[in-house]
C-alpha cells in the first residue's frame, strides 16, 4: 500500500519524504479507521510490515482491537476541547478573583491580615465564589447539552 501511496501525485511528499521512509524501514501496509466523537472527526492510521500476514491483520479480533483503539484515541482527542475550555473557565475565575481581592484591598485600605481575620468579609468571599461556581456549571452544563 506504501508503494501505491508513493506513486500518487496527491501524496504529501514535502522535504520530510515520509512515505519514503516509512518503506525504507520495512512498513508497507496501512489500515485506515475513522472515528467521529462529538464534534470531532478524524481517521487513525495503522501501520504494519510489509512481510506481515494480511490474513492475520484482516481477522475479525485485530478488527476489533483496531477499532476499539481508534473509538479511544478519538475520545481523548475530542475531550481537549472540553478540557481546554474547563481551564479557561478556571483561569479567569481566578483572575477575576485576584481582581476583587485587590480591589477590596485598595479600595478599603484593608491589610491581607485584617481582611483574612474579617470574618464578615470572608462569608461575603465565600458567597461570591459558591454563586460564581454554580455559573460556571451551569454554562458548562448548558454548554454540553
């Protein structure tokens, strides 16, 4: 199959001369398994020998190992998005968090040792980042659905 793909002119054969290599070291055939999780889609190559037995490869247990593999590595690629975003959410809360703190600060003219002992103060921090954490999950939530 390398071979074909070698002789295709819609190849990629940029400077790094891929499918050259991959034959130079002995990988001549390819399997192709699509995934499609979520959003995302995409396909997960394969490759084997060229002396491998292609009866073996084709046999429904490798099958199913393939495909199986290919439904993981599709699931771990399409969560990044969701992970990427969860940590975005909690970057800016924290940044907003920061903010409020400085603000306060600055705005009170409260020392951090005044403002930790400040009980009132502390139930009030307290509030604000439980009602903040339940917008957060709720548009995490909402944003899933």
């Amino acid at each position: 199959q390398i071979r074909a793909l070698m002789n295709d002119p819609f190849v990629q054969r940029g400077s790094g001369k891929r499918m050259e290599k991959l034959f130079g070291v002995g990988i001549g055939l390819v399997a192709c398994v699509p995934f499609s999780f979520e959003e995302e889609k995409g396909i997960v190559l394969y490759y084997s020998r060229s002396s491998a037995n292609a009866d073996m490869l084709r046999a429904t247990h490798n099958e199913r190992f393939l495909i199986g593999s290919t439904d993981l590595i599709g699931a771990n690629y399409a969560i990044r998005r969701a992970r990427d975003h969860s940590a975005e959410l909690r970057k800016n809360m924290f940044k907003e968090a920061i903010k409020k703190v400085r603000k306060e600060l600055l705005h009170e003219k409260m020392s951090l040792s005044s403002m930790v002992m400040n009980t009132e103060n502390l139930e009030k921090l307290r509030k604000e980042k439980a009602a903040q954490d339940a917008e957060a999950n709720s548009n995490s939530f909402g944003a899933q659905a």
